[in-house]
C-alpha cells in the first residue's frame, strides 16, 4: 500500500484513480497522518436491493416492540 500526502493526492488525482482502478490501495495522509484509503470499487459488495428489502422484512418479523410506542420506549429510557 503506498503513502501520498493530501497536497500531492489533489494535485494528481487522476493518476493516482488509475492506479487504484488497476487494483492499488493507496493511503493518503495529512501531515502523516493517515485520514483516508482509496481502494478499488468492489461492485460484488453492493448487495442486490431486493435481497436487502427481504431480509429487512424477515427481521421485523422476529423483531417487534411488543406494543410499546416510541413514546413509551423514550420515557423508559429517562427513568
């Protein structure tokens, strides 16, 4: 994994994106300190939509509040 500063990252964006698009992980670093990754676009992780609206509706079906109202559940929380 290579190192770039943030001056150097913005000055050359465009070479360091095809870089990462040919498979690098790049960090850049603000005073030498890491504050970010560039890395490849994973488009496999992008779970399908609905595939994710299913699972979602599976789970509030084992999941319920039990009648309580958010109301109830905030003022619980207060005592």
């Amino acid at each position: 994994m290579d190192t770039v500063g943030a001056y150097e990252a913005k000055t050359h964006l465009p070479k360091l994106l095809g870089r990462v698009a040919k498979g690098e992980h790049i960090t850049i670093t603000r005073h030498g300190v890491p504050v970010a990754v560039l890395h490849p676009f994973d488009s496999e992780k992008n779970a399908d939509v609905k595939a994710v609206i299913a699972k979602l509706r599976k789970f509030r079906k084992r999941n319920n509040l039990s009648g309580l109202s958010i109301r109830e559940m905030i003022e619980e929380g207060r005592r």
